[in-house]
C-alpha cells in the first residue's frame, strides 16, 4: 500500500503545480510572440521572476516547456471536441455548444491558440506526434456521431471532417488573426460584442450547412 503523503508534502506538491502553471502561463505569451526559434530560457523566466536555474529545475530544456504549453492547448481543445461525440444530445445543440466554446478560447486564450497555430504552420516538427495520436482518434468518434445522425435523418448529408475543419478555421482565426481584424475595425482590440456577432454568424452557417434539404432556410431548426 502506498504511504499517505503529509500535509507538508500534498502542499509540496500544491505549490510546485501553482509554479509551474505560472511558469507555462508566462511561456504562452513568450511563445506566441517570438516563436520557439526566437524564444529563450533566459527570457522566460526573467519574465517570469525566476533565475534561469530555477527555472531549469522544473522544465530542464525549453522544449520541455515548449510542449508542457502545447499539452495545456491540445487538453482544452480536445475536452471541447469530446463534447461533440455525444449521440444523445441534439445536433444543433451540440454545435452552438461546440462554436461557443470554441471562440471563448479564442477570446480568453489568443496567445495558447496563436502557439498551437505557429506550431501547426511550421510544419508541427515539434508536436506533431502528439497531435495525431490524440486529436485523430477522438476526431474519428465525432465524425462517427456525425454519419449516425445523417443516417437518423436527424442532420443533412455533409463532410463531417471537412465541416469540422470550417468551424475550426473560422473559431480559431479570432484569436490567431485578431490583430487583422481590430485593425480592419478600426479598433485596439476585439470586443465581447464582436464575439458575440461571430458566434451568431458562424452558428447560423454551420446550422444551416447540416440543415435537411430544403430546411435551409430554417437553419435554427436542426
């Protein structure tokens, strides 16, 4: 039988997670902003307040950090998809559910999505394992809920993986290309409301994408 840790150990273990969470919290940003190329240790943890030996002793190499980063992206995304492999729920309900998380990590998240976004255009050479042995099998569950409900008649015939990849591109590019966006809005930065206009738009596309023939005027009525 394992032995029971101590108070003083379980706040051992309690303060060294708080610590690394903020070490990976100042990362994100770094990250996103230098790229991995152009990041260094020394920056991170000056950033952070630490010494860079210190900092060494929870993460030994910048690529260790680099993926802790890209592990904390990768586990919300997928929770969020695994939402979308639920049968029993209602196809419409699930997407606006799916289309509103999704932007709400892009608006409370940018620079974790503007890392997994670098990562992914460089060509992952860094995290490209780790993306296609998680992402791929819980991708193939969605779709399979995907087909069942077009054999249900409950949705229109439609490529779920292609789907999928429209809703990813249009969520993701408001924390990715935000900065593009403020500017053409003549604005510093995304408001909750040009949030809120996104979700409503995207949604009305995707729920009129599935709609049954001749149903896709009545979009909200999947």
């Amino acid at each position: 039988m394992a032995a029971t840790k101590t108070p003083a150990a379980k706040r051992r273990i309690l303060n060294r997670d708080k610590l690394e969470a903020d070490i990976a919290g100042v990362a994100v940003r770094v990250f996103a902003e230098c790229g991995y190329e152009g990041t260094s240790i020394a920056t991170i943890a000056e950033q952070a307040g630490l010494s860079k030996q210190n900092l060494m002793y929870y993460f030994p190499t910048k690529q260790a950090l680099y993926e802790r980063v890209l592990d904390g992206v990768l586990d919300d995304w997928l929770a969020r998809m695994a939402t979308l492999a639920d049968p029993t729920q209602e196809p419409r309900d699930v997407l606006r559910a799916y289309i509103q998380a999704k932007l709400r990590f892009s608006r409370d998240q940018p620079w974790a999505s503007r890392v997994y976004a670098m990562e992914v255009i460089s060509g992952a050479q860094l995290y490209g394992q780790q993306i296609q042995s998680r992402v791929v099998p819980l991708l193939r569950k969605d779709i399979e809920v995907f087909e069942r409900w077009i054999g249900e008649g409950r949705i229109g015939p439609i490529n779920a993986t292609h789907l999928l990849f429209a809703i990813w591109a249009m969520t993701q590019s408001y924390a990715d290309f935000s900065a593009q966006m403020a500017l053409v809005l003549n604005r510093r930065q995304l408001t909750r409301k040009d949030f809120d206009d996104a979700e409503a738009m995207i949604t009305h596309m995707v729920l009129a994408a599935v709609s049954m023939p001749g149903t896709a005027a009545r979009a909200d009525a999947v």
